[in-house]
C-alpha cells in the first residue's frame, strides 16, 4: 500500500516543476506568489517525510 506522505509529497513536487516549466516569471532564486506557495507546500512535505524516515530508522 503506497505511502499517503510520500504520495503527496511526489503529488507536491509534481505540481511545483509543472508550474516552473510553464511560468514565465519564476526562476531558481526568485517564485511567483504561486510557486513560491507550491514551493513552500513541497519543501514542507519533503521535510515531513524525511524527518519521518530518519525517525523511523531509529
């Protein structure tokens, strides 16, 4: 059974490199209000994961 964290954190990423393909005023250092929300959805949810891993591995 997949994992619901990992699923939206791939779900998240998905969505933010779509969005950077596209968006004109995005760059690597500077996001639009929507892909600096995309962004901050997807960092979040990789921090999440990660954090849940490493504690996993304890």
């Amino acid at each position: 059974m997949p994992d619901e964290l990992h699923r939206r954190y791939q779900d998240a990423y998905t969505a933010h490199q779509e969005h950077a393909r596209t968006c004109t005023t995005c760059t690597d250092t500077s996001r639009c209000p929507t892909g600096q929300r995309l962004y901050e959805a997807f960092t979040r949810l990789q921090d999440a994961y990660l954090n849940r891993q490493r504690q996993q591995r304890r």
